[in-house]
C-alpha cells in the first residue's frame, strides 16, 4: 500500500477503520477503481509440473485457482486442467508412484503456515487422500524408490530439531523405518539402482554440506569424497549402470560444476569446468543416456544436454530470457518436460524433444486479460559500490525494469529479495508488472553481497560481521540512481519480505533522507530473538550467516 502513496495525494486527516482483526491507521481505503485494476494482475497464473505419469499418458502440475496452489491432472498439450486436490493449505512436492500399476502420488502440505509438512498419498482412482506421516513433525524431501514399493524421507519426529532419515512403505505408514540418525540436516537425494543403497546430503550452510552413500541394509554410511575443505554440493543423481553418480559442487573453484564421482576409483571428473556460471537443476533420463541441466548465467537461465556415453554438449536454442525449472524427462527417454518463466509471460510448462529441439507447450496460465507484449523486459546493469575487487571498485549485479510511459524522471522502487543465500532472477511478476504500467514507478532488484549465483567469496561476503556491508551496497545504488537522469532520485521506496525485510528495515536506519518508504514483509528486526525463537531445526544452519 505505501507504493500507492507514490501516485495519490496523502489525505489531510488521519483514518481508523478495522476490518475483522486489522486495525488500519493513517492509511487511505484504496478506491474502487484501483481495487479492480490490480485484480487483473493478481489473477495471473503460473504452472508447475509436479511428475509425469508413470505410463507417460499425461503429467501432475500444480496451479492456483483461488488463493491456493492446487494439483491438476494434464493429459495432453493444451489439454483441460483437471483438478485433484481441494484444500485451504497450498499442495507442493507431488510425486507419483514408480509403479503403473499402482494409481497414487504422494505429496506434502503444512496446515497454517507453520511449516510443519506432512506427508499425503492420493489415490487417482478413488480420488481418497489420507496421511502417512505422524501429524506433528516436519517432514519432507520424500523420494522414491525405483521399484516404487517406497519412499525415503526426512523428519524431526525423534527430537523436533534434527532431520533423521526413514524409509516407508505406503501400505504401512505405521510404521517407517528410521535409517539414519546423525543429528543434524539430512535429506535424501536418490536411491541406487538396485534400491539397496541411498545417497544423502548432510547440509551445514550454503557454502558447505556432506554427501554419503548409506547402505540400507548394514547401515553403513560412507562419505563421498572426504576433504577438509568446505564444499557446496548440489543435486546428486546415481547413474542408471550404478558406477556413479552425478552431482554439483564448488570445490576447488568458485561456481558450482557439473561433477561425475566413480564410486570405484573414489575420484571425480569435472564435465562444466568452461562454465564460469553456477550449474543448478541437473536431470537424468530413465536409461541414463541424457542427462539435462541448467546454468545460471548472471541471473539467466540456460539448458543444456549431455550425453553421458560421449560426454558431448549442446546448448538448447532460442529459448526466452528468463528461467528453466522443473526439468523432467517422459519415460520415453525423448522428451523433457521444463517450466519456462520470462518477465512477459508466468511460468507454463513446455516439453522439449531432445531430437530436434522443438517445443510443445502443455499449459497456458491466465494472465487476467493482459497484454503481455506490453509487460517490461528488464535491463541487466553492474553499478559501483564502495570496496575494490582487484584494483577496481567491485560492481553489483541489478535489474532494471523501466516503463514504457515516457515521463521525464521515474518514482523507483527497490526490490531486495530475501535469503539471504538467494538471488533475484528476472521471472513475471505481476505486481511489477503493475507498478510500471499502471504508477509508471521503475523497478530495481539488486543482488547485493552475499546473494547466490555470483561464486562462493560472493556468497559469503555478508556473513558475521560483514552484515552491514550488504546494506551499504543499497546505499551506493542510491548513489548510482541519483546520477541516472530518468530515475528520480527524490522518490525512492525499498522492499522485501523475509531476511529482505530486515534490508528494508536496515536500509531505512542508515538512509533515512534519502527514502521515502518501505515495505518491510515479515523481515527479521532483531537478530537475538530471531535465534531464540525460530524452529530448532533452523538454528544451527542460520547461525553460520548470522552469528551467534
């Protein structure tokens, strides 16, 4: 609501309304006119696809009709959305059953926000759901077994505080089998081909974790590559012959590689070392011949294919400026399901056939009527901030989105994503979007010290004591927007939810003459009671970026 202050005239008294528990002082009843347009843009949809079929006879996706994501069944391109799941909490992680002869998902939902996940199976026939897990704990990550005869997941359901490893069979959720209980966080990343052996990741922060091979049945648990240096790894994927596996890690190098580790020879083989980018989602085809992955190539999203028989390469083209998730190979081993997510157009799902690169489009997510040619493609700019990095001064990352309406100096806001191991990645948001085509406000999303994306000394010059730092990065985008000639320097607002909250909150402390406003979203404002009374099982990871 602060953003609306921009573009209408304060009143002269002060309001005091309440609606239902809200009690609102000092802030105008936005008009009727205003409410209705913004609707539009809060209609806007995006699709996610959760897993294909088990036969490959259509795929799960979620999407929100009303104020909830939902799960729907796709049985074509284009086809009609039928929807599965009717609850008030949103749905998220559905994964259908290995097995085509056995009709049931899985899938996680929290009741309240408190995060507190649990682990749901829905049958597709019946179209009865019921509860696996224990109601209490939290609970995810679930992954299963080739065979699909079970899952592993994780759960604090011991102490409330470490994330032990268990294994169930749906036919009795009674009774889970807690493999592995180590203290700390531990989640699954896959199964080996026989399903006798899992590999996991023991998570310390975001600079640092520890995969293992677990054998299920002897309990013997076994570290990937032991080193005394602190590695990132990411995704980990057991090749189909069960000689390796792939994974990403930083070690050695600033970005996260594409890796292969020979179980064998306990050795690993770099594949994406002439990537200067971070590698991130990573893919496998069911007869292991493909494996498909993306890079984040300063905020961009890029897809690539390996074969893993003769390691050749090749960068999927022409696809839009923006972001590829949700990579998901047909059991046909020729196609890969992607969500494509660009500023101009919400994420819908496409399907890439990795003969000849061409896409068809499964979904097309409502955009309220809009004409999305006209939404604002954002600009990547590098300004100066105040320390050095090799003799020259170190430049920070932003986009920068500008409206089309001409005017002679845009109002700007500044976006700042939270995380703080985070980044901002050019995706479509309508509330953007309606800033600059309806307020003609600019937009700028730094990715200040600390975000991801940019290496691992990046990643990491935020933390401790170096907090501040970050904040000062916001200041000498100040600097940079007070020398633009189409931003107005004099109307500045910051805005973030989360750890970007707290930069909200900092960045108004520090420069309070030269911000207008601030949207603070359930931002950190004390560091101390943060630690004190966030969950258990979050303490110990965000004291490694906090303190203590």
């Amino acid at each position: 609501m602060i953003l609306l202050f921009l573009a209408l005239p304060a009143l002269a008294e002060v309001e005091r309304r309440e609606e239902g528990n809200l009690v609102i002082e000092g802030i105008p009843e936005i008009p009727e006119e205003i409410v209705d347009q913004m609707y539009r843009y809060r209609s806007v949809r995006t699709a996610i696809i959760e897993d294909w079929a088990a036969d490959g006879e259509g795929m799960l996706i979620s999407t929100r009709f009303g104020e909830t994501y939902q799960l729907h069944w796709v049985a074509q391109p284009a086809g009609m959305r039928r929807q599965l799941t009717f609850f008030q909490e949103p749905v998220r992680g559905a994964s259908i059953q290995p097995d085509p002869e056995k009709e049931t998902f899985i899938y996680s939902m929290d009741e309240g926000g408190g995060e507190f996940y649990q682990i749901h199976e829905y049958d597709l026939e019946s179209g009865k759901h019921r509860l696996l897990t224990d109601g209490k704990s939290r609970n995810g990550g679930a992954t299963w077994s080739n065979k699909g005869d079970r899952f592993a997941y994780y759960s604090t359901a011991r102490n409330g505080q470490d994330w032990d490893l268990y294994v169930m069979d749906p036919d009795s959720p009674e009774d889970p089998r807690r493999v592995l209980e180590e203290g700390g966080s531990w989640v699954v990343s896959d199964w080996s081909p026989d399903d006798k052996k899992l590999l996991v990741v023991k998570y310390v922060s975001a600079n640092e974790s520890h995969p293992h091979v677990l054998d299920l049945e002897s309990g013997e648990l076994t570290e990937i590559n032991p080193t005394e240096e602190k590695i990132a790894y990411g995704g980990g994927v057991w090749a189909k012959d069960g000689k390796g596996i792939y994974f990403t890690s930083d070690q050695g190098a600033e970005f996260q590689h594409l890796r292969y580790w020979d179980l064998e020879k306990k050795e690993f083989e770099t594949l994406t070392g002439d990537i200067p980018w971070d590698i991130e989602s990573i893919e496998l085809s069911d007869d292991g011949k493909t494996l498909a992955f993306t890079a984040n190539e300063d905020g961009i999203g890029v897809l690539y294919l390996l074969n893993t028989k003769t390691g050749e390469r090749k960068k999927v083209p022409d696809l839009p400026l923006g972001q590829v998730y949700g990579l998901n190979f047909h059991p046909d081993n020729q196609r890969l399901a992607i969500v494509l997510n660009t500023p101009q157009t919400p994420g819908d799902i496409y399907v890439l056939n990795i003969s000849d690169n061409s896409l068809t489009r499964w979904t097309y997510s409502e955009v309220g009527g809009l004409p999305t040619d006209e939404f604002v493609i954002p600009e990547l700019i590098h300004y100066p901030t105040f320390d050095e990095l090799d003799g020259k001064p170190r430049e920070i990352p932003a986009f920068l989105f500008k409206p089309n309406k001409a005017a002679e100096k845009y109002p700007v806001v500044v976006y700042i994503h939270g995380g703080p191991e985070s980044q901002f990645i050019p995706y479509f948001s309508s509330n953007f979007q309606y800033y600059l085509r309806e307020l003609g406000i600019a937009v700028v999303a730094p990715n200040v010290r600390g975000s991801a994306g940019y290496g691992k000394s990046y990643l990491k010059l935020d933390n401790g004591y170096q907090r501040e730092d970050s904040v000062k990065d916001i200041g000498a985008l100040l600097d940079w927007i007070e020398k633009q000639p189409d931003l107005d320097s004099e109307k500045v607002a910051v805005m973030g939810g989360s750890y970007g909250g707290y930069m909200v909150l900092a960045s108004l402390f520090h420069y309070p003459d030269r911000i207008k406003a601030g949207i603070d979203s359930v931002g950190i404002s004390n560091f101390v009671t943060f630690l004190e009374n966030t969950q258990d099982y979050r303490r110990d990871l965000r004291r490694v970026e906090y303190g203590d």
